[in-house]
C-alpha cells in the first residue's frame, strides 16, 4: 500500500489531536507508529497513555519546554537537531508504517530546521510509510508536496476569556 505525506496545520486547535486519532486507527489495523513531537518535552497525558497502553506506538519528545511565545534556546536548537537526525534515520529504516512529526511546522518556523531539510527526507521516504507533519505556519513548498493538507481553522475558542488550558483536554 502507498503511504501518503499529510499536513495538519493552521491556528485553530486539534492538530495533534487529528494526529493522534490517526496513529490510534494505524494502531487498531496492526501498524506500527512512531510519533515524534518536537519543541515539546513537558508531560502531555497523550504520552502518558500510549506508553501505558499502546505499545505499538512508539512516542518521543524532541523538545524541552514549549516555547512557543519566546524564542528557542541554544537547548532547544540542539535538541531538534539530534531529534531531526534520529527522525530521518528512523524514517528511511523502513521499520514504521506511519510517522508523525507533531510540531515540525512549528520547528521550521522558529528554524530549529529548514523546510528544505523536512522536504528531502519525506520525498525520498519509503514508498510504504504515512508521513503526517502538524503545526501552525506551514510553509508553500512544504504543503506544495504533501498529498493531504489539512488547515484547522480558530472560530472561537474559551482560552480567550480566561480559560487556561486543562489536563486531559489540552494536555
């Protein structure tokens, strides 16, 4: 079977979220996942339950804190860094039936690595593997070669009177 590349992008939320529903249904059909999540490190309760109760979803943290409203450390360059190699040697491996790369938009935004990085290692992907790429800012060149793209769009949202984000629901 062919494996696509997909993008989740946009400013509303449920990116993630869109990419762990398909990593549980990959799951459910016997395929073996790897999730990468860059710029985060903190404990999400997503984590929490694929290492509990999925162990065919391998999931790894390539972040430290979320510094989405600061700009990255030398840290957090570094950790995406090593993070990028481990991914491209994981994705030419053959070893998964999907990957997701959750935040990597956010990663190229913020140039812990470039677009063109991320471009040559999923167009010379297996032909087999699911590639899915979430976050905000996807770039043109980076949707022009995906085959699915997705953009999550904020209507309205409680954060905005106040509402502070709550375990289970956003993290």
């Amino acid at each position: 079977m062919k494996g696509y590349i997909h993008i989740y992008t946009g400013n509303g939320k449920g990116k993630t979220t869109a990419a762990l529903g398909l990593a549980l249904r990959a799951a459910g059909a016997g395929k073996k996942v790897f999730f990468a999540q860059f710029v985060k490190g903190q404990v999400y309760s997503e984590v929490d339950a694929i290492n509990k109760y999925l162990p065919s979803i391998t999931v790894k943290q390539y972040g430290l804190d979320c510094f989405i409203i600061s700009k990255p450390t030398r840290k957090d360059i570094a950790i995406a860094e090593r993070g990028f190699r481990e991914i491209a040697k994981i994705v030419m491996s053959d070893e998964y039936d999907v990957i997701v790369l959750d935040e990597a938009c956010i990663a190229i935004y913020y140039n812990l690595f470039t677009a063109g990085e991320l471009i040559d290692l999923i167009t010379g992907k297996p032909e087999r593997t699911e590639i899915i790429i979430t976050g905000r800012y996807a770039s043109p060149e980076l949707t022009d070669v995906a085959d699915l793209v997705t953009e999550m769009r904020e209507i309205k949202h409680y954060y905005r009177n106040g509402v502070e984000a709550r375990k289970g629901i956003e993290y």
